[in-house]
C-alpha cells in the first residue's frame, strides 16, 4: 500500500510535465502570433504614413502636388500715371514721386493683392525682405523704413 502514493505522485509529475510541455508550445505559439500582428501592424502603420503624404484640399497647389511654384511677377503700377509699383494693399512707390500710403493712388494696390500668387516690384533689395521704393526709403508688405 505504501507504493500507492508513490505511484500517484510519479504520474501527477508526468502529467504536469506534460502539461508544460504542452503550456510552452502554446506559448511559442501565442509569440509567434503577436510578433506576426506586431509586424501587420507596423507595416499598416508606414502604409497609410506613405499615403498621407499626398496634399490636403486646404494646401494643394493648383495643379497638384507635383506643381511647380508659379514664377513670381512684377506688381501691378499704381500712382499718378501709373509710374509706380505697388509694395502692399495701401503702399505704391515710385523712384521719382516717393511712396503714397492709403490715398486713391493706392486703390489699385488692394485689387494687386487680392490676385493669386506673389509679386515682386521690379525695385533693388533691400533691408531682410523690402526693395527700395524710393530714394532712402525701403518698404515691404507691410510697411517702410528710411535707409542708406
């Protein structure tokens, strides 16, 4: 009677053995499965990153993605007999008369920046991102500064 026990401890050793035996092919099996979804998952993940490189409706150029810019043109004239350039909504400036700011010589200057694209007046650079309108005086989109 006393080899009962024994009998019964060596065959629950041999099922637990077993039963691991069969936990670890399960596990191997369970890891091979999450690093096949990892890698699914990492390859969906750079697909759709390639794909939405493609332009937004709200920053697409005219023609596309693949667009060159559009070359950049001289501003519209402006002033008394059409003498000048215009260098922002209210700003037109000829080398001869100086720059006019917010005056009727300056209407045809917010018809010039409500057209597509940039212009650039036919004038020197000058100062970060101005031109030189006139004699000493250096103006951008914004605004004008005296210079040398």
């Amino acid at each position: 009677m006393r080899e009962e026990p024994v009998l019964v401890l060596m065959l629950s050793s041999i099922k637990a053995a077993e039963h691991l035996r069969v936990c670890e092919s399960e596990c191997e099996h369970q890891s091979e499965m999450s690093d096949s979804l990892l890698f699914a998952f990492l390859v969906s993940v750079l697909t759709l990153s390639a794909l939405s490189s493609a332009c937004y409706i709200q920053n697409c150029p005219r023609g596309g993605k693949r667009e060159q810019p559009e070359p950049i043109r001289e501003c519209m004239s402006c002033g008394p007999g059409l003498s000048g350039r215009c260098f922002g909504p209210g700003i037109c400036c000829s080398k001869a008369l100086g720059c006019f700011m917010r005056s009727p010589d300056t209407l045809v200057c917010v018809q010039e920046d409500q057209r597509p694209g940039a212009c650039e007046p036919a004038h020197t650079p000058c100062g970060e991102r101005g031109r030189c309108a006139a004699p000493g005086l250096c103006c951008d989109a914004g605004n004008s500064h005296k210079h040398k």
